[in-house]
C-alpha cells in the first residue's frame, strides 16, 4: 500500500513580496519615474503645490462657499445654460465646424495680407459670391431663430 507524503506549505509573508517589487520599481520604471520627478519638481518651481496644499487644507472653506455660490439662483441658471449651451454643441455636426476652422485660417492669412481696406464695389463683388450669400442666409436664419426666442 502507498504511504501518503507528507506537504506543509510555506508561510507567505506579503511584506516580503511587496519589498521584492518597491526594490525592482526604479530599475522597471526609470524612465517613467525621472519623468514623474521632473513633473513635481516643475510643479513645485511654479508654486502649484504651494496651492494644491493651500486649497487641500482649506477644503471645508473651499466647499462652504462653493455650496453657498450653487445655492444662489444666478448660478443654477449659469448651470442650465452651461448644459444648454452643451446640448447645442453637442448636436451640431462637427464636419461643416472643422471645414469653417480651415477656411477662416486662410481667410485670415489673405486679410492680412491687403493693404488698404476693400471698396464698396469690391465688398459688394464679394457678396456675390454663392459662398458669401449662403453666409449671410445663415446668419440671418440664426438672427431670426434669436427674434423668435426673445419674443
């Protein structure tokens, strides 16, 4: 008949594992550590954590005023127009945005580049355009929708 074998497992001691790790940390992680050093120290040069342990020790000052600001009427309706406002953005399609951005870039690039300011007829040769028309029915569509609002 088969003796049994006798197993006493080892005691782990999860200190010893943590230890283990914290001393292979730096060689692992150099890079990502003198970067972290640099971050504190620039922190540090430009007083950041000056206030960040200004503001941590004032939290409860901080927090009253904070609490006593939300509660006034001014600042919830600063709220909702925060969140109408990004309810707006949000449902605008980014594409027309983004091409409005490169356009108004070189748009600029050419203003700057004249000299003297354009003449009415010159103004007016450029509200011809089928561009600058469908501009200004746009604003005038946003100036109407603004009408309709505070009326």
């Amino acid at each position: 008949m088969a003796n049994p074998i006798s197993f006493t497992p080892k005691s782990v001691d999860p200190n010893v594992e943590l230890q283990r790790r914290l001393a292979e940390a730096p060689n692992q992680h150099a890079e990502a550590l003198l970067a972290a050093y640099d971050v504190l120290d620039e922190a540090h040069r430009q007083g950041v954590l000056d206030a960040l342990h200004g503001a941590i020790g004032a939290k409860d000052t901080i927090i009253g005023l904070v609490a006593q600001y939300a509660a006034e009427p001014v600042s919830v309706n600063a709220l909702r127009h925060l969140l109408a406002l990004g309810k707006i953005l949000g449902s605008i399609d980014p594409e027309p945005v983004s091409k409005f951005a490169a356009g108004l870039a070189s748009t600029m690039e050419a203003h700057r580049a004249e000299t003297e300011p354009p003449t009415l007829w010159q103004l007016f040769k450029r509200m011809r355009r089928p561009e600058a028309r469908r501009g200004m029915s746009f604003l005038i569509s946003m100036l109407t929708a603004l009408g309709r609002a505070v009326k």
